[in-house]
C-alpha cells in the first residue's frame, strides 16, 4: 500500500476510507488481496448498477476485444457504435416515445455536461445559467461552476461566476410555493438576473444528499422553462441508467427535458462512456466543435448494446429495481426507527436511498464502522450528513438483507444506542 | 451508414472525410464491414502509438477481464493500480531521474489539463495564465481557454479570457529574440499584463499544425519560469509517450516541468487513461479537491503497464522511432522536392511530421484523396493546411513506404504536378 | 433646439420629454428661454434638495470664485476641503454619534460606489457581491453589475456576472420571512453561493421605484451581515442628504453600515462631488490605489460646508422635510382615492414619494401631462410604473399643493376619470 | 492639517508629497495658507491648462452663477450646453473637418472612457478590448480593466480580464516592426487571441511615463483597425484640448478616431466635464442607456464655451504651446547634459514633457527636492522614474525660466553632480 502513498498524488480520496487494496470484483462483491470479500453499496459511485463484471456483459466483450473489434475509434462510423445506437433508439427512445439526437462527447459525465452547457449557449445565444442548490455536476471549470459544493468550487481557483443558483425542490421544506423566486426574477426586468440560456438539474441530487425533486416541481420546471425559453438540460449521470427505476429518471415525471446528460452506468460494465442527448431542433453543433479523443470508446459501445438488450427489453428491471428499492427504503426506516429521538431520516428514490443524520460527523462514523464489517458505503451531502446507498441493482435481496444489518449495527454503535 | 446519420448529432467530423464503416483492426490497419483495408497513418489522433489492440497487450487485458480484476475502482487502491504506479516509476521516472507524484485525474486529455490548472491556480493563489498562439489543450471550459483556435473557442458561449498568449517559438520565424514581448511584459509592473500562475505548452504543437518548439526555446521558457516564478507545465497527450522519440518529449530539453499532462497513448490500448505529473512539492491537493468516475480505469492501467515493460524497459524502442521518423521526414521531403514552386515544406519531430502547403484546402484534398487509395490522414493548422502523419510508433517500414507512396501520388494530383 | 438634435448623442433623454431650453433656475422653478416657468417636483433626480441655486449657497461660492480659491485641487490639502471635513465632522458624524474616514472619490455616486466596493474586496479578499432587485447604484462597469434594470445592464456589453441577487424588503409582499433565501444560501456550504465580499442596498430604492426598505429589514440585514462577516454599503446617493428626513436615509433603523457611499445633493448647489464613508479599520487603502482628476471640486466643498451649516445645525430642516413628506402622500393618497378601482397605491419615504400605477404606461402618460402643465416629474420603476416625486426639500407649501393639483389634474386626464 | 490625517481616507496621495494647505491660485500660482507662493508645473494632472481661475472665465462664470443660470441640469436642453455645442462645433470640429457627434457622459474622464467602451461592444457585439502597454485611462472597473499600473490593478479585487495589452510604440525601442505581433495574432486564427470590439489609444502616454507615439504609428494604427474592423478610441482626456499643441493630440498625424474621450482642461477652469465624441454612425445608444447625475454641469459649459472662444478661435494659442514645448525641451535637455553618464533622458511632446531617470527613486527625490524649492512637479511611468512637467500652457516663459533653473538645481542635489 506504500506505493500509493509514495507515489499517488494527496488528492486520492475514497481509499483514505478504505485502506485495502482490491484485486477482483463481481457483481456486488470486491475482493481484496488478501483474499477479505466486501460487500458494495457503494457501486462504483452510480456506475456500477450492473455490479462488477457481469457475465452476460464480460463474454461479449471479451469476444469484441479477441476477434479485434476496433477499440478506439473517435467519431468513426464504426459496427460497434451503429450497434449501440440502434439499439439505444429502438430498446430506450423509441418505446418511451423520446425524440433525440446523440451525440458522444469525452467519455466523462464532466465531458457530457461541458458539451450541454457549450450548446445551450451556442443555441440561445445567452451566457448565463441556472443551477440549483447543492447540485454535482462534475469538476472541469464549466461543469464546476453549476456545481454547488464550496470546497469543491474552491478549487478551481478563479471566480466561478456565470450560473446562479435557484433553490432545489423543498430547499424550504415545503413553505414556499415553487419557483416563487425563480419565476419573480425571471419576470422582473429590474431584478438582475442575467436572462439564462438553460437550467441544468438533476431530478434526485446524488452528491447533494440524495434529495429527491418531486414530480410536480420537476414539472413545474419542465413547465416554466419552456413558457420562458429557458432550455432545460437534465444531468442523468448518476441517476439515470435505472438507478431511480426507469431507465431516464425523469420518465416518473413525464417530461422531455431539452438535453439529457448521461454517463456512469451507460456501458453497464463501468467503462468510460458519455452521451448527450439532444432535441433534433437543437442540434447545432458544427462539425467538430466539440470534440475529444476517447469519444469512440468502442468496447464500451459493445457492453452498453448488450446491457440495453439484457436488462431493458422490457420493464422487469425497472419493476425490480422498484421493489428492491422499497425493501431498502423499509429497512432503513426499522434503523431510524430504532433511535427515535435522533433526528434522523429515510432520504432518496429507487434504489438511491440514505440515511440523513442530525449530528455531524455521524454519518461518517457509521461508514466507518460499516467498512470494519466490510459494507463499502459512502456519505453524501454538503456535510457529509447522508449515509448513501448505491448498491448495484442487481444486489440480490439476501445481500440488501446482509447489508441492511451491517448498517443497523454500525448505526448503533456510532449513536451509542 | 445512415443510423449515423439518422441519430448521431452534426458534431460528428472525422467521419464525414471516411464515410465507411469500420469493423476490425490490428496494427496499422482497420478493416471496414466490407472487407477493406486501410492503412492508418492518423493513428487515433496519437491515442495509438503502438497501433490497433497489439497482441502483447491484448493477452494480459483479456486474462485480467477473465479473472474478474477490478474494471471500475474510482480512486482505490487496487493491484492494477499498483502495479501501474510502480511499473511508471522504476521504467519511466526513475531512469530518467524524474520526482514526480501521480494524479489520475478523469480519463482524457481535458480532464487532465482541467486538473492542472485549478492546481496550478491553487497553488500560486493567482488566477492568470499564458498560453501559447495555435495551443491545443481541449474542450472543456479551462482547456478551451488555453486553445487557440477559433472556431473551437467560439463554442465556448462564454468569453475564455483568464489566460493571454504569447507566441509559440518561430511565430516570427526567427527574426525575434525568444520571449523579447513575454519577458517584457513580466517585468513591466505597468503592461497591464496579470501576473500568471503558469504557462501551459506543447513541445511540438499537433492540432497547431506540427510546429515543434526547439531544444533552446524549450530550455529558455523553463529558464525563464524559474526566474519569475511561473509555474511550466507540459502538455504531453499528443507528444508524449514517445510519439517524438522519448517517453516524454520534453526529455530531448533535459528540462523538468512542473506539471506534466499525459493521456492518449498511456494505456498502449486505445482505452481511456490520464495522469498529471506533480512535483512533489506542488501536490497540494485537498483530499478529493478534484475527482471524477472514471478515474480508476483499471483494464487501462493493466495495459498501460505491460506497454511500459514491453517498449520502455530500454532506449530499443526510442531510436526506433528516431530512425523511422527521419525515414517519414526523408520520404516527405522527396514529395515536397517534387513540387519546388509550391512552397511547401516538411514540418514536426518524431513520429509526429507532415507537409505544409501553401495553398489553402490543398493538404485537405490530398488527405481526401489519400483516403480514396485507402490510407487514413488527418490535417491540422488553424487553416488545415498541414497534412499531418501520426502513424503508430509500431508501423512497419514496409508500410511507412507504402503509405508514403500513397502521399506521394495525392499530392502529385491534387497539386496538378 | 436644433442644435442639440444635430450634435447631441442619441443617448440624451430626460430632454426627450422636455423639450425645451431651460436658461435659468430659481428654488423649485425653472424658466426656460421663452421666459415659462416651470415647478420642478424632479429635483435633478435627487441632486437639488435644496433647489436651484440658493442664495444662501450662492453668495459664499461666488465669494470663493472671487477671491481666486482653489478650484481645482485633486487630493490636496485645501482651505475650503479643511473647512468641509471640520463641519461634517462637527456637525453630521459626531452628533449622530458615527465615526467615518471620509475618501474623496470622482464627484460622481458612480465613482463612489466602485470605490465602495474595490475597497470591500480589497478587505475581504472575495469577489462576489449581494446586490438587491431593482437596486440602482450607477453605469460604470462595477456600479453597473450590482443594478438590475435589464435595458441599462445590457449596455455593458460584457456579462455582468460578479454579483448575486437577493430580494429586497417586500419582494414577496410580506409572505415571505426576511432574508430566508439569503441566509440559507450563505448558511448552506453546498448552495454554489460565492463567499460574498458584501452587500450594497438602498435604503429606499429610487430608481427601483420608490421600494422602501422597513426598519426591521434593514437591522435584519445590518445584522446578517455582522454575523457573518460580510460588508454593509449603503448607498445613499439619492437618499441621503435628508430626501427621507433624517441626514443619512438608515439612521430611521439605528443602525452603522460599514461605508456609506453620498453623492447628488451633498454640494447643495448641484455641482458633482462624491464621498465615501468608511468606518476607520476598513479604511485599507493604500496611497493613491483609487484616484480621479476631480475628487477635488473645491467649489462644491464651499458649498457643501455651508448647505450643513445653514441647514444641518440642528433637526428643524429634518422634522420639516418630515412634515412635507406627510403632506405629500396625503396629498398622493388623495389622487389615489379618486380612482379606487384603478389598482394604484401611493410609495415612498421623507419627500421621496410616488405613485405606482397598475396600467403600463399610464406614469409615462401622467408625467407628459404633467408637463404639458409646467411640472417636472420623472418616473421610476423597471416598467417605468411609478411617477416619482423628488420636489427639493425647499419646496414651499404653497409649491407642493400646486404641483399635487397638477398631478391630480394629470391623473384624471391619462386615466380617463 | 490635522483634520486631513484624522478624518480623510488614507487613500490620498498627492498631499502626502505636497504637506501644506493650499489656499488659493491665480495662473501659474498656488498660495498656501502661510501666504507661501508655489509654482505650479503641475497642473492639476493636466485639467488647469489654462491656469487657475483665469479671469477670462471666471467673469463669465460668475455671471452665470449671478443671473441664476441652470447649474444641474443633468441632460436638460440648457442655453450653456446649447452654447457650447454650437462653439464646439464651430471653432473646432468644423475647422478640423471632424465630424462627431457629443455624448455627455458623467464629468470625469473615467466615465467618458467607461461610456466608449461600452458603446464599442454594443456596436461591435464583440467584449474584447485591445489596450496598450502602460496606459491609463480611469480607476472604474471598466477603466481600469485597460490600465495598465499593477498596483492599481490590484485595486480591483477581481480578475480584470476583458482586455489583453500590445505594445505601445517604441516598446522594443524601435527594434521591432510596428504592430508585428498584433497584426499577427489578429490575423491568426489559432491564435487564440479575443476578436476585439474596440482598441483604446493615448498618443502621449501620461501617467504611463511621457510616452510619445510617433506620427507613422498612430496612422498605421488606424489604418490596422480600419483594416480589421476594430473600434479606435483616442483617450484624449490627458494630452487633449491643447497639452500637446494642437486641441485634439491627434491631428498632427490626420487620423479620425471612431470615438474620442476628453475630460480634464475641457472646462478650462478645472471645473469637472467630459466628452464622448462618436463618428455620427456610431452614435447608437438608446436613449439613457448610459447615464449620470453630473452630466449636465452647466456652470462647466459655460467657462468650456469661452474657453474655445478665447484660445480656440484662432491658431496662435497652438503655435505658442509648440514653442513654449521646444522652450522646455530645450531646458530639460541642458540639465540632461549637466549629468551625461546617469542614463538620463528627455521624453514627451509639446508641452507635455519630463525627465527619465535610470536610478530608481531619483526623479521622486528630484520632485520633493523641487517642493522644497516650491515647484509643484509629479513623476510618472510604472516605476516613477519620470519627472513630468505638465504646466499651463500659459505659463509665462519667465515662469518657465524659473521652474527650469529650480529642476536643474533639484536635479543637481538628488545626483550629487
């Protein structure tokens, strides 16, 4: 493990919690060299929801990388891109009734949000954004300055000043009416707001503390953006793929946003792929004014196909993600219900669930010891306040039942109850 | 070909000048869907350096796909990891009496100049910056800010205006002193110039249209950074990992730079990987001040070390390609002796060479015809008037000529000669 | 007339409204070249409190100018700036019990404000701002950044984008608590809010629209601010020099902001001169880092010492402007009350008072109308929907009922009642 | 004086150099408070070229005060500003064949240069601006964003960026072609350079160091910008209305700016005043797009008019400046010849001239040296290294004498010659 230390820079972060070193993993299991099985909920950060490894995802790729399936591609029209893209308008688009452009930025959701926000502006003309609240959107300097957390904004090291933030959906707890601020500046030409060229959000706040948006307020937003020609880009990047139940997070609110941002779980393997989703209206783009180097990260292309044929040729999936879902959310209500007079609560949607914590710190504890029973887990919000379920989606219900009472006990022992 | 067309956005590019569909490849050669084959002298835009899925790289991928290693590790600790870092350091930065820490910042070039501009800002508390005229760093908003052309900038949507260039050795062609404007307007307390954090440079600048900077101008920035304490930091994705000879191509200088991006070919596979070099004494770095998914791409860093054993364990590999790029820069100088009045010449270093014309839209012909006798080109230059070889570093003699013949009669036709 | 068509810029507009050459000027009259008279219930937008050259001004400027006084004298040391310092100490700061260095800026409130707010960047070392909706504090580049009308915004020419807007006293009509969203954001470390340098407000807006700000809501903000850490300027360039009453406008809530920003009446003949307030330990200027030909207007030092000589030795002027605001918006809610069905309502604070109208354009029409009667009124607000009143301070009883019966006359006309 | 050190910011500046309280000044004269006479080289920074308080103003300035003549009169039709239109256009735009349209900006030169820049944006659509190497043209955010002085940059508090430097004339003492690098780098498009709306020109840097720009310079500058499309704005506030001989510093090289600002000696009586004179094409403002309370100093339009009439009417008050500049020149140069190895040297150009010293800190000591013989003298340049004479222009040549023999002496002490 020294060489880590000796060599790797100060900024490695999750490994300072889990200080083994890992060697296999397979589906929501890691094995660490010296041979210790760790469960995880903590799946890749959102883009592992197929777990580790899946077979029915390994052979094909094993097959595309031995018969020489071309591996980098940029944009070249290749067999392996033609085939995701089919797929992706036949098993996703099309039977959800969605009419959109794709287009493959770098293979980050920081590249996926970069180009957004490039062609919202480009389309609209206008400068300014409109972020919410303790939203993530990724670290580059475009995606940074919609990006809500302030130790994070401080590191880009200049003024990060062209998107300003609107309060997230219950921000007030429910007191205020939606969008009461927003749409009073908006309409208020003396009130200095800068007119914006596009919202960016996400429909539940992953790094923010798994806060969920309502489906009202996700239509009321979907709503006013169009009265008022605001673009409305949604950053499925962690919460897509599945992770709330269907495929697009947004489906539950029966909204089109204008640019769908989406990453992470897309190659179903944990392989670097990006996508934007683009209205055929919108799609602006010059050639090449956008580009990047691993945008044809063609084995990923081949793993994504097949976790789209696999997985979403039909609703199964969803219905079991929901369920799953419900199963953990129930579970960690017996937990929180178990320490009544600790102000803690039950936060998130599908299978993006987490505990939030009245005292500082304890989230962090609970983790903590939850690695000691090796559960890998990890804590969200903007003081770390959520303990954060991630499980693969394909977690089997015993291993959320052996997790949840990891999670049980580790809350125990860090609440002194 | 026309699910490309019918879904994939207008950003599209390199496909537009090959509308074919490729399949296969190996070596120098990709093979399209109906069996043709194509000589590759564009190799991935320099993410190829060792061609198509070579097979010493391909064994050691495929058996760590098979037995379960760890795909997606973000910033654990695992073998793969390790094996790279310690690998990286006895064949690379020892040998070469480097001291540098290792970041894995997101898996492209962008992610990786994003990450060393915030730091170098972090670091020196200031938020200005000098590029060079025709630099290319990327598309995302920091990166952009440092590139210089313009039709790329002005997809920004916003003013890119943190950093001032200054010009790129030989901008005036030798009849200016190097660094006469710079050095001037560091020392003069009244040019208006704010003070920077750094400057970011290529060695030999590839998008800019192959104009490689020489050892002295190399030397006298790095000179000149000391002395004023800017912090230099190379941009080593194109140039680096050997495409001009040495692993890095700022070796040939014997100069350190502060901060070194590396990406494109440092897997060896085509597979999205990146990394900045830190001196030790910059890597200030908060606990996961910078972070990002896909930074723990861990099949990349099991072929980005067998690459090291394989081509860096000695200098075999380096003067191969010296010799192979003077054989390409021999063979380039007869075509351009066969069109004296033409005013073009021969460009670049290394493996990295090409041809400038003087007539605008020839080199984009000639790379147009080249591709009707099956041989992939691209061009470069703010006007494309380079025509640019970046073959892999592994191509044969026998293809270098046979590609080289390929030029020859393109330039002969489109040239009218 | 003529000539100003020919050779004026199209940027002229109060004359736009009235057109005609006006040569002298007398208390609250004004004559123009055919010899009319004309009430002026606009008061050089809020630079005539004390009306048109009074000769309790006039004599001791034309003494000054006749005995060859320093005119011009930059930041050096004067008789005549000697003379206002003393005075405005003796008798304006140290009875209210306040302790301000007093910085000399460019004459204009322009030039105070972007003093105001360079220095409280300087002290804090951010830079962001929190301005207010419909805040009006001047068209320079950084006064202008911190205002909201849109039309006046655009005119930069380059995004205006250091500065955040939060919601001034009564944006919601009371049916929001005071400062909810801002202290939320400034309280949330994930909100994206930008550590703010400070905030500058107005304690009635003018050009907003005659908004004033409650007592409670400026202690409110004077104590959000001490607690945490974030700079208090008032601007009080239009509502300072007693136009609500009391000499400085926030003296009504008791509280001290940190600079103060005077500019308008505080010569008391009209003539330009700027001051900036600032408690003692933010004065953390360095000699001459702000600067400007004209911060030494030594004609305007005379006037101003005398205009708070004759006017500000004791609370008499205070209580009388008091009184006259009284009878103003009696007068104001009697117009109102003619037409109670026509959605007006009567603003404002002291002798800053107006209308607002429901009908868009109907201030405008009211004010045309007003003039076609020989009185001068402006209107206020971002659609224009306030007919402002700024009578000088000096206006007579008599004055005010004359030009009230004109208002009244005028409202009747453009409402159809 | 102890009121200025207990009450006034520690921003001032001037009257640290100067510690004497100034009473009043005729001519070339100041008289402090001891009845002490100084001899002003000085000149209020260039706004008192006409000397302090000449009768020939101040009788018709009285006057006006006398018979109540509007002083406020923000953009009101006026009899002063209707009289100085009519003399500016007759007695020098029309007898210079210029053809400009008059904007009234706020009175300082900062706000005439704030309205140019944003007028040039508005008409080019572009935010860029092209500054030169140590100029100065005002301390608002705007302004300041094309100064050069580091030290008040700093001021800022935030990275002021819009703007990117170019060498003024003779940066490279005349080793390099003029506009070299600009040209280049406008014509580049891999440049990375901003496409400017507007470039912003001295042709006698002032507070820059006494910069001359040759003829041939300040022509091939306009024909560039003609060339390209850019916006040139002459900043005429300093070296205008005469300082360099001519009333515009421009005309001796034919040119006709697109914008011109002037402020300082336009009053002729130090009275604050500024300009914005725009080519009649681009006078597109919207009404009020730009505005400020002191735009209409009528008492300054007063003295302004016959200020033209006086010295403006005729050619001979431009001949006589030429020659008083040849007179000082020549006495400069023989206290240079006195010192003929201190690196000394004569700069400047009509009555705008100094000494340059190579030692650091010398031509301070000279100018404290000087006040100890009561000579007012500032320096200039990045480093104060220039002793700058910017006496009336109608100093008496005994007066000239007079300062002249105190420099040589003062200059004699501080180099021990």
């Amino acid at each position: 493990m020294t060489v880590f230390e000796d060599l790797e820079s100060q900024v490695r972060s999750y490994c300072r919690n889990w200080p083994v070193v890992f060697d296999t993993a397979k589906g929501s299991r890691l094995t660490d060299v010296d041979g210790n099985s760790y469960l995880d909920f903590f799946g890749g950060a959102g883009a592992l929801n197929y777990g580790h490894n899946p077979d029915v995802l390994k052979k094909p790729l094993i097959d595309y990388l031995t018969r020489d399936g071309i591996t980098h591609g940029l944009d070249m029209y290749t067999t392996a891109k033609g085939d995701f893209l089919n797929t992706f308008q036949d098993k996703i688009l099309a039977p959800r009734g969605l009419n959109y452009k794709v287009q493959f930025p770098g293979p980050t959701g920081a590249n996926a949000v970069e180009s957004a926000l490039k062609l919202a502006r480009k389309i609209s003309g206008k400068e300014a954004l409109i972020n919410f609240t303790n939203a993530f959107h990724g670290m580059t300097l475009g995606a940074l300055s919609v990006t809500g957390n302030s130790m994070k904004r401080g590191g880009a090291g200049i003024p990060l000043v062209h998107s300003t933030p609107m309060p997230f959906d219950n921000y007030f707890d429910g007191t205020m009416p939606d969008f009461l601020w927003f749409e009073k500046v908006l309409d208020d030409t003396g009130s200095s707001l800068n007119e914006p060229a596009a919202v960016i959000v996400e429909t539940v706040q992953g790094e923010g503390g798994l806060n969920p948006a309502r489906i009202e307020w996700l239509r009321g937003l979907r709503e006013l953006c169009t009265r008022k020609g605001i673009l409305m880009i949604v950053d499925d990047v962690q919460m897509g793929c599945g992770r709330t139940g269907p495929f697009f997070s947004f489906e539950i609110a029966g909204i089109e946003p204008d640019m769908v941002t989406i990453s992470k779980s897309i190659s179903g393997y944990g392989l670097p792929m990006a996508l934007v989703l683009i209205k055929p209206e919108y799609d602006q783009w010059g050639p090449g004014e956008h580009n990047g180097t691993f945008r044809g990260n063609n084995p990923a292309f081949v793993t994504a196909a097949e976790t789209i044929r696999h997985w979403w040729s039909d609703d199964a999936f969803e219905k079991d993600t929901l369920r799953k879902g419900e199963k953990i959310a129930e579970g960690l209500e017996r937990i929180v219900g178990e320490h009544p007079d600790a102000g803690m609560f039950v936060k998130g949607r599908g299978m993006a669930r987490g505990i939030q914590f009245a005292e500082e710190g304890l989230a962090e504890k609970a983790a903590a010891k939850a690695f000691e029973h090796r559960l890998l887990l990890e804590t969200a919000g903007p003081k770390d306040e959520v303990l954060k379920l991630l499980a693969p989606l394909t977690t089997t219900d015993d291993e959320i039942d052996e997790g949840l009472a990891i999670i049980a006990e580790s809350v125990r022992t860090v609440t002194g109850g």
